[in-house]
C-alpha cells in the first residue's frame, strides 16, 4: 500500500478519532496490516503526549511503546515526553497507508441510519464505514486548577461538546469521570471532569459500541482511567479487533 494522499469523497477502511496513547497505537498497527486509516485529532503537536516531562515507562511486549522505549529510555525506563512524541510522530508521518489530519469532529456522519464516517467543525464529512473513538478526556470535558475551570481535556489544550452532544442526542449513555495530574517538580496540580460511555452502551470483549454498528470507543472514554502502558496496550488490541474485522 502506498501512503494514503486522499482526495474529496475519498473512503477509509477506518477513522480513528483522537491522537492519545491508544489512537496512535491503534493506528500504526491497522496501517502496518494494510488498512487505509485517517487519524484525525485536534492537535498533532501533542500527539501520544505523556505527563510533565517524561516518566517512567514499563510497556506491554508488541506495543509501540515497548517498540520505541527500546530505543531511547534510559537505564531506568525513563523517557522524555517531547522526544517520545516526535518518536511517535515520526512513525505516523512515515508509515503507508495512514493519514494524519488536525481538525475536530463535530459529529458522527449517518445515511439511512448507517454510519458513514464523520463531520469535522469545518464543515467537512470525513468517510469511512467505521469509526473508533479514542478521545479519551475530551467528552464533555470541563478542566480546573487552582480556581480556574476551562473548557479542556489536557492541560492548555481545549476541548468542544459538540461530538458529545451528538452522541446525547443518539442515544448513548455516559458516567462521570474525575481524572488528576500531579507533578514532582512544583507545578500545579489540576483536575479534569469529563465523561465516559456508560457500561452498558460499550462491549469491553470486541470495543463495539452496540447502539450504532461499525462505531468503536477505546482507552479513557470507555474504560476510565488508565495508566499509560495500559492505554497503549488498549490501542493495539482495538487494532487486533479492526483487522480480524
């Protein structure tokens, strides 16, 4: 397969939604087995990003993150978080078949009740006949520190409802989540509020969100909160789910 350059009404095997732990790892695994894949997040320059400055890393065998720890953590597993991530993007931006894109969807796209892809905030209709949501804090995310309560799912980072409206007025159902981060070298700590999808909407075993065929949803904004090995090994096997599919 060559690299993905697609044009208007260009159709996907899958959209990966969100560029986190999971997303990344889950797109670089469908496009290593040939599946023509879009990652669409709202931010490139923050893509696969670990807390603060880096940490300590003991990753799952199989998993990019055990890929790329080999390579540049230190004796004790340490690895920076901005040379982990140019890591990462370096592998996205150089596999065939994947296509990166920073925009925000809006919503999913449907036609006679099937899905179709989704609609970013431009305006624009993305296609693919699945969609797997790795969104991880960015539902409905409300993010506070000290006394300060932004619209964000990371620090600096903001956040929009509109695919959560969305899916609300789908049908889907959501449970609170409470997320914190907090630092070794003084910064502030903060909070994050956000949602995940209820239990009951979501198949833990094949990552299928059942209300709607063909839509998938991994990592925090399925499960709750996760560590960063856990989320990356989430990514790889939602990937393992997409291929066998």
């Amino acid at each position: 397969m060559t690299k993905s350059f697609p044009g208007p009404g260009h159709v996907y095997d899958l959209i990966i939604v969100g560029a986190g732990i999971s997303g990344c790892e889950a797109a670089l695994a469908c496009a290593r087995a040939g599946l023509d894949t879009l990652l669409l997040t709202t931010s490139l320059d923050t893509l696969y990003n670990l807390l603060g400055d880096g940490v300590v890393l003991k990753p799952y065998p199989g998993t990019l993150m055990a890929e790329l720890s080999s390579k540049l953590a230190d004796n004790q597993g340490y690895v920076g978080n901005w040379e982990f991530h140019r890591a990462v993007k370096y592998e996205l931006e150089h596999q065939s078949g994947i296509h990166l894109l920073q925009s925000s969807v809006s919503s999913l796209l449907l036609q006679a009740g099937a899905l179709q892809g989704v609609t970013t905030w431009e305006g624009v209709e993305r296609l693919a006949p699945r969609v797997a949501l790795c969104v991880g804090s960015f539902l409905q995310s409300r993010l506070t520190i000290g006394k300060l309560t932004e619209t964000a799912g990371r620090l600096s980072e903001m956040s929009y409802d509109d695919l959560f409206e969305d899916l609300v007025n789908y049908g889907f159902a959501f449970e609170p989540l409470q997320l914190k981060a907090h630092f070794d070298d003084g910064s502030l700590p903060y909070t994050v509020a956000c949602q995940r999808f209820a239990d009951s909407e979501w198949q833990a075993s094949s990552f299928e969100l059942s209300r709607l065929p063909g839509l998938y949803a991994a990592g925090v904004c399925a499960r709750g909160y996760l560590s960063f090995e856990e989320a990356a090994l989430e990514g790889l096997r939602l990937a393992k789910r997409l291929i066998a599919d």
